[in-house]
C-alpha cells in the first residue's frame, strides 16, 4: 500500500531542497535552511532572501546561467544533502 506523505512547505530551502527530510534536521542538529541563522553563507539563500522569492523557482533567471545556484558548492550541497 502506498504510504502519503505530507511536507511541509516552510521546509523547502531557498535552492528548493527539502530540509524535512535532510538526516541533521530530523536529528535535530539543524533547524532548517530559513530558521537556520548562521546560514548567512550561502549565497543562493541571501539572493533568495533580498528578491523576496520563497525558493529560486520564483526568479526568472535560467538556472544555467545563475551564478549563485548554479555552481559547485551548489552542486557539492545539493549531492551530499541527497544522499542516505
């Protein structure tokens, strides 16, 4: 039987990953991309916070030519927060 899930929209980071399922936000070692203050790095998350866009789906810039997002931490992060 198909199990449903519900997510929680307020858990979707600013580069659209979902902290809800990310293993240090289960495990209560990170509060989530937007609660997440010393997150001040991340440039995706800054860009995002100063056009008032919920995620980079809102901009309308091609995400291949995207400085902020699409580049290697980015890529790095997106990898690494994906895998068990």
């Amino acid at each position: 039987m198909d199990e449903k899930k519900t997510h929680d929209v307020n858990l979707i980071a600013y580069c659209g990953l979902y902290c809800g399922e990310c293993k240090k936000y289960i495990n209560k070692k990170c509060p989530g991309c937007r609660k997440n203050q010393k997150a001040s790095w991340c440039k995706v998350r800054t860009c995002n916070q100063k056009q008032g866009y919920h995620t980079c789906a809102d901009c309308m810039t091609d995400v291949a030519e995207c400085k902020k997002y699409d580049n290697f931490f980015s890529k790095l992060f997106g990898f690494i927060f994906r895998s068990d």
